[in-house]
C-alpha cells in the first residue's frame, strides 16, 4: 500500500489510488452488487424525513448498533469479501474497524449531502478507510469555517481514501450529484463505533 498525503491545512487524508488493481476492484463490485441487501436509508432534510438519494447498508459486528431519528438498526452481518477486506485494511493501517456503511449510487443523480462524520461514539478523532468501486465519482471536502480551504478529488474504482485526525472536526465533506452520465458506484467507509447512539442527516 502507498498512501500518499493529500496537502489540505487542518485535515489529515491519505490517498491511493490504486489499492485495489483494476480487475479485484471489478469482481468486488459485482459481488457486493449482488450480496449486499441494499435499502433505502430515510434522513432528515430541513426537518422533514425523506428517502436518502442512493442505496445504502449498514454491516458490523454486534456491538456496531446504528441509532438514528428514533429507530434502532441493527448491523447486518459481514459479507465474507467484506469481512476480508476489513482485515485487510486492519493489517495496513494498524486500527480496527468494527463496521462499514455501504453506500450504492446508481447514477449521477444519486449523491450523498454534506456532511461530517462527527457522531461521539466515533470518537473525537475517528479513522474513517474510504474505498471506491465501480464509477469514478467526485468528492469534496470544505473547511466549516474558511470556505477558501476546500478540495476536489475524483475517487477511481479500486482507490482508498483514508480520513483521521481532525478532518472531521475541521471539514465536512460531500459526493455531489453529476449531470453526467456516469454509471453505478459503490462506496465503503470502515468505521469503529463505541456504543449508543450512531447517525446524523446527512
Ligand atoms: O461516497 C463517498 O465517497 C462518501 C461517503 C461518505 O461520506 C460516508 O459514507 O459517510
Ligand atoms: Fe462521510
């Protein structure tokens, strides 16, 4: 593994991209394609609940309970690539990751708003291991408060993007919807969640 630092003052982002060669990176997104239940996450937009623009899944060990507007989502077992992948990425960057949210974009108009992944049962510093498959997509990173400080970063399939430190304090970040025609992508942040309560809109 090669993560190369990306500069962006108040963030802490490590980057390869290519983690995965090309050909793993293919047959992991069409098994996750097929394995993975993917649901329709509800979120909260302006106070009101709404379908989340994108399919999603939440996967964990037992202890990884998402908590969110009320309603209790228990994880959903590990994928036996997945549960790979996850020790794989435990190996290279040396922390654990007791859960991954899976997130399925089936096209430019499918996006995720922007965001920090800040709950407390992250932790005040979390390690958040990115992995990118299928279509290469944007994403954004912009500074809470100094709008100047911001970064654009195509994701290829197969690329890691590694978020620690104070990123999620300092910066929100987001995949833009596309007028383009791009094709289906699939997301994964390893996470490691303490217990009680997980989740925010976003
Ligand atoms: O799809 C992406 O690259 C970002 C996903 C993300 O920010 C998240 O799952 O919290
Ligand atoms: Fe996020």
């Amino acid at each position: 593994m090669s993560l190369r630092p990306l500069p962006l003052e108040g963030a802490q982002l490590g980057f390869d991209r290519e983690w995965l060669p090309a050909g793993e990176a293919a047959a992991l997104f069409g098994e996750l394609r097929a394995a993975v239940p993917w649901e329709v996450h509800r979120i909260r937009l302006f106070g009101r609940e709404v379908d989340s623009p994108r399919l999603s899944c939440w996967i964990g060990d037992r202890e990884a309970v998402y908590r969110y507007s009320g309603a209790r989502f228990e994880p959903h077992p590990w994928p036996a690539r997945l549960a790979e992948l996850r020790g794989r990425l435990e190996r290279e960057l040396g922390t654990g990751f007791n859960s991954v949210l899976a997130n399925l974009y089936r096209g430019g108009r499918d996006s995720m708003g922007w965001h920090s992944d800040d709950e407390p049962e992250l932790g005040p510093a979390p390690v958040i291991a990115s992995v990118s498959l299928g279509a290469t997509r944007r994403f954004v990173l912009k500074h809470r408060r100094d709008p100047a400080r911001r970064l654009a970063l195509d994701l290829p399939p197969g690329s890691l993007l590694v978020m620690s430190g104070d990123t999620q304090r300092n910066y929100r970040h987001a995949l833009p919807r596309t007028a383009k025609v791009v094709g289906e992508r699939i997301n994964l942040t390893f996470r490691c969640v303490g217990p009680g309560v997980w989740g925010a809109s976003r």
